[in-house]
C-alpha cells in the first residue's frame, strides 16, 4: 500500500482535532507514457510520475480540501489541519480501519511496462500505416498512445479502506483527407481498463484505418439540411447522446440543488417505455470501470431509468449523506488534486427487440448519425447538442448521401420521450467526460436507435 | 526555483545528450464554492513538478516527475534520454537561441495572498447575492465561486537560458437559474484579475441573472438564413478555434482552413486579429514562452488579410521564421506546443445599439454550447447549439432557445459587416478580448 495503516489514521484523527465530522485521505501513485506520431513521424515521447495526497474534512453540508504533492508525513499532517480548519467545528470520531474487499477485478494480461517503449512505437506506426493504406486522398494521419497505471488508496473516519491498481490502454487515430481543397476528417478510438492485450483484439492498423475510412467517406459528403428529422443513431457513440441528454442530469450534485431537469422525479415515467439506462462501473475491463469509486466504495450496476420510469440518481458519499441514502458507487476523481463529485462510469441504454436494419427501413425520411464527436448539457433545461462528424440522409428506408457539417440539438426530456424504435446491436464506446474542470474516463453505449423529432442544424434551409 | 532548474539541468547534461531543458512549476491555488450564502467546498492545492527535455541526434524526448529528490531527477533525466530514442530524428529540432534581454512583467499581485480567506469567501457571497437580488424570477444560484493561483515558472537549458516569473491569477463565476411558469433557464457570467481587488462582483452576479431571466419563455424559432450577431462571449469561442487554426504547425501538417492563404483575403475588411502575450490586461501574458522564448504580439488577421502564423522554435525553424513566442506549456507533465496567448479581435468598431440597429430581421446569439465537437478548425465546418434572442426591426424581441447556427468558418468571417464597442476579456477559446460581431449570413436551425 502506499501510505501504512498507522500514518492514514494519524492524518485523518489530525484532521477531526480540527474540525469536521468525517475525514478522508486519498493517496495516488500514477505512472504514464505517452506517444504521439504524426506525418509519419514519431514526435512525443513522454514518460512520468505523479504522487500526492489529499485530505478532505465534512461537516454537515461543508467540504474542505486540500492536496498536496508526495507522501511525506509531515506534510500530510499538514494538509489535514488545513482541511479541518477549513470546516473548523470538530469532533467526529475515528474507526479502525478495515480493508473492503470484494468487487470487480480488472485483470491485465500484458502490464504496459512489460512492452518497451520501441514496441508501442510500433503500435503507433501500424495505425499510421492502416490509415495511408486507406486511400491516396489520406493526407494526414494523427496517432496518439497513452497508459496509465494508477495505485490508489483510500480510508476514512467510518473505518473505510480500500486501494486499487487501475491500468488503462488508450490508443486514437485522427486523419485528415484532402480533395481539391476540400478537407474532412475521421476520428476512431480504442481503450480499456486493461493492458496491452487489447491490440490482439483489434489490431492498430485496423483502428487507423476506419478513422482514414471515415474522413474519405465524408469528402463525397453534402452540406447537411436543418430542421425538425427523425434521427436514427448508429450503435455505440449514440451513447454519448444519452450521457449529455440525459446522464449528467442523474447526477445527485444537480439534482440535491434542484438544478436538473430530474429532480424529485424518481417513479415517475420519464422516456419511452423502451429506454433502460444503466450506469455500470463494475463491468470487468472496461474503459470507464473500477473496482473501487475514489472514495472507496465498490462499484455496481445501478438502473438509472427502466422501461421509461425514473429509478434513481448516481451518488457519491456527501450527496448520499445529504439525501440520507447510500453512495452509488459514482464518486470520482480526475487525480489527487481534485475532491470526488458524482460522475458517470459505462452509463448505456440496454438492446431492444429491433435489428438495425428494421429501424432504418422504416424510415422514409430521416438523418442517420453514424459517428458523434462529442456533446454538451445544460442539466437544469435539458438542452443538449452535440457535434456529428459522421452522418448520412436516410431516403425511402435506406442509408444515402453522407451530410456534413451537423449538429443535433434537443431537450433531454423530449428526446428520451420520442424514442420509438431500439435495435439488438448493443455496442460501447471510450471517452473522456469534462465536468467542473475534471476529465474522467467514462464509456458510454447503446444499440441502434431512433428518436423522433430532433433539430438537425445544418446549412441548407 | 531556478536553482532546482539548475540542478535537474546538471542531471540531465549528463545524461548522453546534446542539448537539455528543464522546466519546472510550483503553484497553489484556492477555490471557493458558496450556495445559499454558505461554505458549500473551499479546496487548497500546493503542487509543484518538472520536466526535462532533451535532445539527441535530432531526436527529442521528454519525462517529468512531481518528486524534486535527487534521485528522482537522475530517473527523470535518464528517461528522457531513453525516450529520445525511439523519436524519430528532425533537422529542426532543439532548444531557441538564448534570447538577450527578458523583460519583467507586471502578473503578480501580492495582494492576491494578503486578502483574507474570510474576504475571499466574501467575493463568492457577493456574487451570489447580486443574482438572487437582481429579479424575482432568479429561483437560485446554483454556483458561486471564487478561485485564485498562484504560479511560479522557471527555465534553465543548456544554451544558457536561465529565467523565471511569478503569476497571479484569479476569477469569481457563477451560473443563475430562473424559473417562471415551470420553465428553467440559465445564465452565466464571470470576472477576472491578478489580485480579488480586481474582481467586480456584483456585476458578475447582475450579468449572469440578466441572461438567465432574458431568456424565460425562449422557444425554438422557425429555421431561416438570416444575419447573426455573436455576443463577445460567443465571438471569443469562435476567436479561439479560429487561433487553434492560425498555428504554424497545423498548416504545415495540413490540418488548418488557413493552409496556403498568407497574404489572402480570409476574412471581411472590418477584422483583425492578433495573438498578443505581452498585453498588460491578458491573463495568458508572461515574460517568455514555455521554452524560454520571449512572448510578442503577432498580427494574424489584418483588415480581413491573413499575415501569418503563431510559431514555437520547431515549427518556425521549418518555416525559416523566427519563433513568435507562443510555445505554449500546459504543466510540467507536457512539451511546449504551439497556441495562442492572448487573441484579440480589434477593428474600425461601431457602438452596439447602431450594430444591433442596422439589422432588419436576426438572431442575436448569447450562447453557444458544443462548440469543441461542432467547429471543425480542419475542415471549417461550423455548426452550435444556441440561444438568444430574434432581432426584429434592429432591437432584440422574442427569447429563442434549442436552435443551431451554421457555416463555414471562413465564409462566416468573411461576411462579418461590423464589430460593436463592447471589447471585453473573456476567459472563452482560451484568453480572448471579443467584442461583439455582426455575420451577415448564418444558418439557424430550428422548428
């Protein structure tokens, strides 16, 4: 473990003599390396070590935190008075501590330290060269690479502890493609909470040249109508559309304030009676899994909404506190340097009965968003947008032109309301999730979909 | 600071090298979060790291590491040279020439340290207090917050290059919620300094009240082309994508809408535009860039003519052009790489209530959102969500919501017939001074 049993409790009773209910310490050790490649070159290499701790104290609604870099005792003792002056007003007691055990486990094969640096390199240069190979118009190919490998370690006042050692694989293709000075671009993306078995899965090349494959694709696309369409979203980056429309507004930081559109909804009915939204972050290796939340607490499978009625909300520890229930397992942290707030892990709407297929062939007219580039919410409205760099028009129930240019914008709350068709073809996706500052890795998924009625807002009126 | 610079140098020279880097950063930094009038978090950190840079063959490499013991800097240093050797080779490659004289710069504020937690958690309140008090209609604050840093930087390499700055910075924001007949709307607003002296709370508070109840009753309006005017929060983001395009090293990889215009009309003649990272009132400014290269002021656009491109050392040398200071570093933990400072948008302007005037039927946008995944700074392609108002008969009527505005980037800058008066720093698209912008065409996408 990074810090012994003996300095934890002393950091955290350190930090009750001065104020506050309940304490915390949070320790990390994170090692990463990262390589990018571009115009066939390899450009960064770059390798590192972040340590530090942070200690918050709670009283009653009030946080107090503070970080501070390495493990040395006295500075630790140092970051716990702070932290319990900050909410002054002490006295919460201090439990033995006692190690949580259980949860999921995130087994790596090939730890990234087990591969020199010359063969990631060769990673990168394998998606380099799937991308060229996609076509003469491929002008410019952007890999990157990143691992990471994190120990952290948890305890608190109520006895709490637990540690975990996260290894994450991420590897990402950009590529420009180029036509008589037209320019459009393709993004693809794998990672996991795993090592670096997961180029045996899918090979480097293969991921270079489906983002290549989708730049090409959109040099033959037309400017994207706007307007009021029905909107049919491929599998697996469609999920990210319910992470904006609909996610962030599940989490209890908005909704204790009343500044989410969910608020005080829970058993109501809130989408179509085919929409189950899971957040899971207990799914074995995937990208936005743990064993453990930041704070400790082990993971799970938590149905945010079932077949259309609202079930509930994701929760770290203060929220649940305040709302006199128990953390959701959704406490989480960017690094050290940053208190926990309630996030999404894998947050997915579950298969429905459809083929893909079916959803498109009965639409006579409609926008099909194959790849998203990223979205954004207003929790208190419901108002959400997000980028499609990947579309095409659907005409007489099938697949036509590709649209460039478009983005969708809609309120969260009708959406979920007008999905009227879910296909059987579930399938996830990475990224990383912004939100007060902090970026988290989070997975989001779906199976082909339709929502009726969404605005597309293109250039063509 | 510069002595530990110093001493991670020595590690790293000694590694088998022909040129190394140091660059360290120590910073602390408070934030401070109020709801109804009370504490709701104040976080302090201290964090400070380095990272070395080294040269061999042409081939650079990088490591970093937040522990300042000895042996730590000998790991590091021996990294970064490990990491060189796997990079590909460059002729352009190395640290700038050392520069003669560094100026100092006026961006620390020892006041920022003498005002009272008490007085700083005062600022959230203020703010907070402002919304609530400026209409009804405001059901609550759901954010208040004040945070500040201070940072120290420091350089050394084996050029000779030896220097360090002192910062401060600091901002109060917050997000109002209005409420009226079921519906919610928000705003938000902000105001930045080097020290809390300089922050106006109470019109931070005012401003994001305002947008909140303006927009109550907002609606999706009917889709048309129609002139848009982008307000200066809206026109920094736009600036700021536009400048993540104006780098030299996306338009010798291909990957700008600018590749190949210098000297070209790429946008109207009422727009300039300049990257300026010794102005005195940019938050981005500072002494000398994330290589030790002091920071200037580059013209980028002037009168619609595109003039050049932002450079760090590697991307100018490809040019033959000298570094304009702007190799930017995000932490200790990343190399320098190209990017704006301070973006300023500047021309002949015309007072806003005769830019808003002049427009028969359009949409005045005060809020763009999903502008990382909806502007495209390759292909140009433009297209945010928005909200707003319609502006019918040159004044601002019915509140409109959940629309799109569309373009091509420099379509879009091309048809920009006028700037207002109303210049203001916005921490949007990075470090922007926008005023607002009439766009003679957009697409808006709605009903």
């Amino acid at each position: 473990m990074l810090l012994d049993e003996r300095l934890m409790q002393k950091v955290i009773s350190r930090a009750l003599e001065e104020g506050g209910d309940f304490a915390e310490i949070y320790a990390e050790k994170r090692s990463s390396t990262n390589l990018s490649l571009e115009d066939g070159k390899l450009e960064k290499c770059s390798s590192g070590l972040d340590t530090g701790v942070s200690v918050r104290a709670v009283k009653g609604r009030q946080t107090s935190f503070v970080s501070t870099d390495g493990f040395e005792e006295q500075a630790l003792l140092e970051a716990a008075r702070l932290a319990g002056q900050g909410v002054a007003a002490g006295g919460g007691g201090v439990s033995d501590l006692r190690l949580e055990q259980g949860g999921v486990v995130h087994p790596v094969r090939r730890q990234p330290s087990d591969m020199e640096v010359a063969g990631k390199v060769v990673l990168l240069e394998q998606a380099d060269r799937g991308a060229r190979e996609a076509g003469s118009e491929v002008a410019q190919a952007m890999i990157g690479y990143s691992d990471t490998v994190s120990e952290v370690l948890v305890a608190n006042s109520e006895g709490c502890m637990a540690t975990e050692t996260r290894t994450r694989v991420r590897l990402v293709a950009h590529v420009v493609a180029t036509r008589e000075g037209i320019m459009q671009t393709g993004y693809e993306s794998i990672g996991a909470h795993r090592g670096m078995e997961i180029f045996e899965e899918r090979e480097p090349k293969d991921v270079g040249g489906t983002a290549a494959g989708k730049a090409l694709t959109m040099l033959d696309s037309q400017p994207a109508p706007s307007g009021k369409m029905s909107v049919v979203l491929h599998r697996g980056f469609g999920g990210v559309l319910f992470h904006e429309a609909c996610g962030h507004g599940l989490e209890a930081d908005a909704v204790e304030k009343g500044a989410s559109v969910y608020a005080g909804r829970v058993g109501e009915t809130v989408a179509s009676e085919l929409v189950t939204l899971v957040d899971d972050g207990s799914i074995s290796g995937e990208w936005g899994s743990n064993t453990i939340d930041d704070e400790g607490v082990i993971t799970s499978r938590n149905v945010l909404i079932e077949a259309g009625v609202l079930k509930g909300y994701m929760y770290d520890r203060i929220r649940a506190r305040n709302a006199e229930t128990t953390s959701t397992g959704n406490g989480r942290r960017q690094s050290f340097r940053h208190p926990p707030i309630p996030r999404m892990t894998n947050t997915f709407i579950l298969a429905g009965d459809s083929t893909a297929e079916q959803v498109i062939g009965a639409t006579d007219r409609g926008f099909y968003a194959r790849t998203l580039s990223g979205g954004q919410v207003d929790p208190a409205t419901g108002d959400f947008v997000f980028g499609v760099s990947e579309g095409y028009l659907i005409e007489g129930g099938s697949v036509g032109t590709p649209l460039r240019g478009a983005t969708l914008i809609g309120n969260g709350p009708e959406a979920l309301m007008n999905v009227d068709m879910v296909a059987d073809d579930f399938e996830m996706n990475i990224g990383v999730c912004g939100k007060d500052g902090q970026g988290v890795p989070a997975g989001s998924g779906q199976p082909t979909l339709r929502i009726q009625g969404l605005t597309v807002g293109g250039t063509e009126v | 600071m510069l002595d530990i610079a110093k001493k991670a140098l020595a590690y790293a020279e000694a590694a088998d090298v022909e040129e190394a880097e140091v660059f360290v950063t120590r910073s602390r930094s408070t934030s401070i979060k109020v709801y109804q009038k009370e504490v709701d978090e104040l976080a302090s950190n201290t964090g400070s790291g380095f990272g070395i840079r080294v040269f061999r063959g042409g081939s650079v490499g990088y490591a970093y590491s937040s522990d300042f013991s000895e042996e730590s800097m000998a790991a590091t240093a021996a990294a970064a040279a490990e990491n060189a050797g796997v990079t590909a080779a460059d002729e352009f490659a190395g640290l700038p020439e050392p520069p003669g004289e560094v100026s100092q710069m006026d961006i620390h504020s020892p006041r920022m340290a003498e005002v009272s937690v008490a007085d700083k958690i005062g600022i959230a309140r203020e703010v907070e207090a402002a919304a609530l008090g400026f209409d009804d209609n405001i059901s609550q604050v759901e954010q208040a917050a004040y945070n500040e840093a201070e940072a120290t930087v420091a350089i050394a390499n084996s050029r000779g290059f030896a220097g360090s700055y002192r910062e401060t910075t600091c901002f109060a924001f917050t997000m109002a919620i209005a409420l009226r007949d079921g519906q919610m709307q928000t705003g938000i607003s902000f105001t930045t300094g080097r020290e809390p002296g300089q922050l106006d709370a109470a019109a931070c508070g005012r401003e994001a009240a305002e947008r909140a109840v303006g927009l109550l009753g907002a609606k999706q309006c009917e889709s048309m082309t129609c002139p848009v005017v982008m307000d200066p929060f809206v026109a920094a983001g736009l600036a700021g994508v536009v400048g993540s395009a104006l780098t030299g090293e996306s338009v010798q990889k291909q990957r700008s809408l600018f590749a190949g215009l210098e000297g070209k009309a790429v946008a109207s003649g009422v727009f300039s535009l300049s990257d300026d990272g010794t102005h005195p009132d940019g938050l981005a400014s500072a002494p000398f860039d994330g290589e030790g290269v002091p920071t200037s002021m580059t013209m980028l656009i002037e009168n619609g003519i595109l003039q050049g491109y932002l450079y760090d050392t590697y991307s100018g040398r490809k040019d033959g052009r000298p570094s304009t200071g702007n190799g930017i570093r995000g932490s200790y933990r990343g190399m320098p790489h190209v990017g704006a400072t301070n973006l300023r948008i500047t021309g002949d302007s015309l007072p806003l209530r005769e830019l808003i005037g002049s427009v028969d039927k359009g949409f005045h946008v005060s809020e763009v959102s999903g502008i990382h995944s909806g502007a495209n700074a390759i292909s140009g392609d433009f297209s945010v969500g928005a909200a707003g108002h319609l502006i019918e008969g040159g004044k601002l009527t019915v509140p409109v919501r959940e629309v799109t505005i569309a373009g091509n980037m420099i379509s879009m800058l091309k048809s920009v017939e006028a700037i207002g008066d109303d210049h203001r720093w916005v921490p949007f698209g990075g470090v922007v001074q926008a005023p607002s912008m009439l766009i003679g065409e957009m697409t808006v996408s709605g009903r």
